[in-house]
C-alpha cells in the first residue's frame, strides 16, 4: 500500500472517530427519543385507566338496576321482570350501557321471609379484546340459560328486596 493510501486510510478512520465522538456528545433530540420510548407505556396505563374506570361503571349500574328490579317485585310493579334483551325493567334502569340481547334477568323468590332477590348477568367488552385476554367463565349465581362468549368478562349482580 502506498503512503497516500495510507495517509487516505487514516483521514477516513480519524474522521469517522471526529464524527462518533460529535454524535456520543450530541444532546439535541434527546428529549424526543425519551418521550418516543415512555409513549406506548403511557398510553398502556391510560387505557387500562379508562377500561377499568368503564368497568367499575357498568358493575355499579347493575347493581343498582338489579335493587331496583327486586324492589320492583315486592311492590308488584306490573313491569316485566324476568327474561332478556332491553325490554326487562332491569335492563330499563341501566343508564348509559347498551343491553344486548345476551343479558339474562332472573328472578328468585326463595322464601317470603328474605325477600325476592332479582341477579342480572352481562358481558362486559373491552375496547380493545386482545390487550385483556380475561377467559371469560360466568358466575355460579348467573342462570343456566346464559351463555358467556369467550371474550369479555362476565359481570353479575344481585339485588335484594324484603317482602
């Protein structure tokens, strides 16, 4: 190799150091790469923040729906109690959540000395089904004729009334 290959070689290599060593005490853009690394961390938390808040929601409205349908019975209210779908006046008394025909309202009655008791069962959907893979197993109070899809979460409450 000649010597002004050599001297080419050498230009080249303490070059390339020059550059590293600009980049390695380069500053600019940090701020961007720290926020592009916590961004998906971030929007994790606040989803899971608002599904949960979704949740805890629909868990406290059918509760309320389930009282007051039980209620209902005691004072033979002439509303249909019993059945599915949105036409059930359980279903009616859930605000701001969408009935889908799935839901199941049943009735029991075990004895007149503890009341009627109403238990509502419901599919909760995620917005977004793959980030909570929940396997979805119904609650021993649910009625055997509900039938819980595979994704979601069954939710169910039981409200009671004394006769």
């Amino acid at each position: 190799m000649s010597a002004m290959d050599k001297n080419y070689v050498r230009d080249r290599i303490r070059g390339a150091r020059e550059i590293l060593q600009r980049l390695a005490g380069a500053r600019e853009g940090v701020e961007a790469l720290e926020f592009a690394i916590i961004l998906p961390v971030l929007l994790l938390f606040l989803l899971g923040c608002i599904e949960f808040g979704r949740l805890f929601w629909t868990q406290s409205e059918l509760q309320f729906a389930a009282e007051a349908a039980a209620r209902c019975i005691t004072v033979t209210c002439s509303a249909k109690i019993t059945g599915t779908g949105s036409d059930t006046y359980a279903a009616e008394n859930i605000y701001g959540i969408p009935v889908p025909s799935g839901t199941v309202f049943s009735v029991t009655s075990p004895s007149p000395a503890s009341g009627n008791q109403e238990t509502v069962c419901y599919t909760f959907q995620f917005l977004i089904p793959t980030l909570f893979p929940f396997s979805n197993t119904p609650a021993a109070s649910c009625p055997k004729s509900y039938s819980a899809p595979s994704l979601g979460l069954t939710l169910s409450a039981t409200g009671c009334h004394q006769a």
